[in-house]
C-alpha cells in the first residue's frame, strides 16, 4: 500500500501501517501483527524459558512476519546477585516505612513472591540471561527500553537480527546511532513506563535532525493514543510511532478487569512522574503508594534496583486480590483518551482512519 502513512519503517520491516505495538500480552502482539502493524513484546519480567516459550507462541500465529522482543540493560545495577543478597542491602528504615504503608492502607500480602523479584533490570547477569534467547531465537527486532544495546549490535547483526535503542535524549540518540543502532525510538515526557523529562514534541524533532541523513528510522513514542498524533508524529519526521498505552485496556489485554477499568476511567492527571516506583523516573497511574513518597515523612528513594524490590509486595499484593482502589500501571498522558475497550484491530484501524483524515484535511485545504 502506498499511501500518505506508508514511510521507510514500512517498507523495512514489511508492514501495511507505521505503528508499533508494545505490550506484554501476546494476544495483543498478534493482534496487532496480523492486522498490519508491528508489535514488540516487553518480556524483562520473565525468565529465559518463558520468553522462549512466548516466541514460539507469537510465530506459531503470525506466519512468518516479523516481530521484536523488549528487555531492559541498566547499566548501573550490579553484575550478579540473587533476590535474598539485593533486598539485605534495602536499609530497615524503608522496610518499616513500605510496612507503614501497607499497614495504613491494608494492602494484602502477595499470594506468591512478586514478579519483581524476576525482573531483568535486578541484575546484569539476569537481563544478559534474557538477551541469550532473542539471540537463539533469532528474532527479528530486539529493542531495549532501558540502557543502551550498543554492546550487543556486533553480535546481533550477524544473526540478523535488528537493534532498537530507545531514547529520551539527544545525545543518547547521537550515541546510539554512531554506535550502529537500526532504529531510534525518540521517546518524551508523556509516555508510559521509564521515561526522561523532555516533552514528545521537543524530542522527537531533535532526533529526527540527528538521524538525518543516516538511513536510520525514528520512530516517535509518548502519547499517541489518536489518528492525531500519528499524523502529528510523521509531520515532525519520525518514520512511525511507538505506543504502549493505547493497548492496556484493549479486550486482547491479559490485565485484570478492575485495573482496566482504572485505565479506562483515568485522566492525563492521574499519571503521575516519579522514581518512587522503581528508583528510575517513571510515569504511571497515581496511588497511594505515590502519595505517601511524596509526604514529608518519606525516606530518600533507594537507587536501582533496590526501590523495584521495596514496591514490589505492594505493587503484587494490589493486583493479585484486584483491589482497584491502592493500583498502579504504567501509562501515559495519552490515555485521556482510552475510554473503550476495543479489540486491537479496531484500535489500530481507527487510528489509522483518523490520520488519513487529517492527511486528506491537509491535502485538501
Ligand atoms: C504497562 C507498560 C509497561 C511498560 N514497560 C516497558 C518495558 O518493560 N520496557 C520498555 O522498553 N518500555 C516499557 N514501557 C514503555 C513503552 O515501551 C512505551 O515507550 C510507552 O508506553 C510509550 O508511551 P505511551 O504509553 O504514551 O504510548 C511500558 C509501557 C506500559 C504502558
């Protein structure tokens, strides 16, 4: 299809659209993959064999076209230790203040030890571990969403196998490209998830003037949830968008009810930005664990990963009994407009309808 949609990223990956899916839910990934998009899925909460299993399972549906893995590389945690060694370096202190407020707010205990406690981000040895089944898996795209892949790129390509970086800065961006990354996802303030403090719009052009002239795609994230910003995203240069919010209340999404609903009922003010959730800056829905670090009372934010660990019985404990009320996701600005829960085809049609309306405004004025 050509078409005012129809950029490089399109052609280079044989997609019908210039938009990224990413999510965690495999559903929502073939969804998206099979009605003409890209997905990527974010696997740095599972251990090797599940990714590999999760692999398997997207191309026994997906007849062949290609897709991508997401995994976190921090670069500042420490190279090899286990759950028990991590959470001994976390200070009484801020035990006795994650106690307060699971006391206060009567949070349940986890029915099982947090899914945090798996995360690729706790240690290297753990994210290079995940980094080894995209590799033997061979999977077309690996993007990471946290620290830079450039020590990967050799490897991979001889593989195959693309690189994404994703940044929230300009010098990242130089960095990542000079180094050889295949696409530049230019990330801003609005986004969902770990995110820098530089806003969509003055992001993504910078970037784009960096990547000028380098053949290397820029695809823009951060709150695109409309045909708008899709428009919006190809008229400052990027050659797609990236976006991870407009997926979690979709009716493929493996989250729970209530938390959907949550999303669904959230305004672009009850996101919040904050460290408190993992050490990293971070946007997501606001909840009490947020309004108590904000207090006069709270301790200082532990460094990564060790502030992952102390939010996880709360984090866990809220989503495994359901209790709307205490929590929290990542999500971004965007979901202001979230409001149905759609299939992900029809997310991805609509928003796809409401950009060729603005091209043809364009067009036509
Ligand atoms: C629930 C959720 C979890 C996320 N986790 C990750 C992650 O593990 N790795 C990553 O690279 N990005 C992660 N992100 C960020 C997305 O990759 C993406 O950059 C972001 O959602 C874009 O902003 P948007 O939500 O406004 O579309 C996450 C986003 C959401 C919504």
């Amino acid at each position: 299809m050509n078409g005012p949609l129809h950029t490089a990223l399109c052609d280079r990956l044989g997609i019908e659209y210039p938009v990224v899916a990413f999510t965690h839910c495999k559903d929502v990934a073939v969804a998206v993959i099979n009605s003409g998009g890209f997905a990527v899925l974010g696997e740095a909460m599972h251990a090797p064999d599940r990714i590999a299993a999760d692999i398997r399972w997207i191309r026994e549906r997906v007849g062949g076209k290609p897709f991508g893995i997401d995994l976190v590389l921090p670069s500042s945690v420490p190279d090899d230790r286990t759950v028990e060694q991590l959470l001994a370096g976390i200070p009484q202190g801020h035990w006795d203040f994650e106690r307060m407020i699971r006391n206060k707010y009567d949070v349940p205990a986890p029915k099982e030890a947090p899914n945090l406690h798996i995360w690729g981000g706790l240690d290297q040895k753990r994210a290079l571990a995940q980094v080894e089944v995209v590799f033997d898996e061979r999977v077309p795209v690996f993007a990471s969403g946290l620290g830079s892949p450039a020590f990967l790129l050799e490897r991979a390509h001889q593989l195959g196998i693309q690189v994404w970086g994703l940044v929230g800065r300009p010098r990242q961006a130089k960095k990542q490209i000079a180094a050889g990354t295949d696409a530049i996802i230019a990330q801003g303030y609005d986004a969902a998830g770990h995110t820098g403090n530089i806003g969509t719009f003055s992001i993504v052009p910078q970037v784009v003037d960096i990547a000028r002239g380098t053949g290397v795609p820029v695809i823009a994230a951060g709150g695109v949830t409309t045909g708008r910003h899709l428009a919006a995203a190809l008229a400052l240069g990027a050659d797609g968008v990236w976006t991870g919010s407009l997926w979690l209340a979709s009716r493929e999404s493996d989250l729970n009810l209530p938390l959907k609903e949550r999303l669904l009922e959230a305004e672009t003010e009850d996101t919040v930005y904050s460290d408190c959730i993992s050490g990293y800056t971070m946007r997501t829905t606001r909840c009490p664990w947020h309004d108590e670090w904000l207090g006069p009372e709270a301790p200082e934010v532990l460094k990564p990963p060790l502030q992952m660990l102390l939010s996880a019985n709360y984090i866990q404990g809220s989503l495994d009994y359901q209790r709307k009320d205490l929590m929290t996701e990542a999500a971004g600005q965007g979901i202001h407009y979230v409001t149905e829960m759609k299939p992900a085809r029809q997310i991805l049609s609509d928003l796809v309808d409401e950009a060729l309306d603005v091209c043809e405004r364009f067009a036509t004025a």
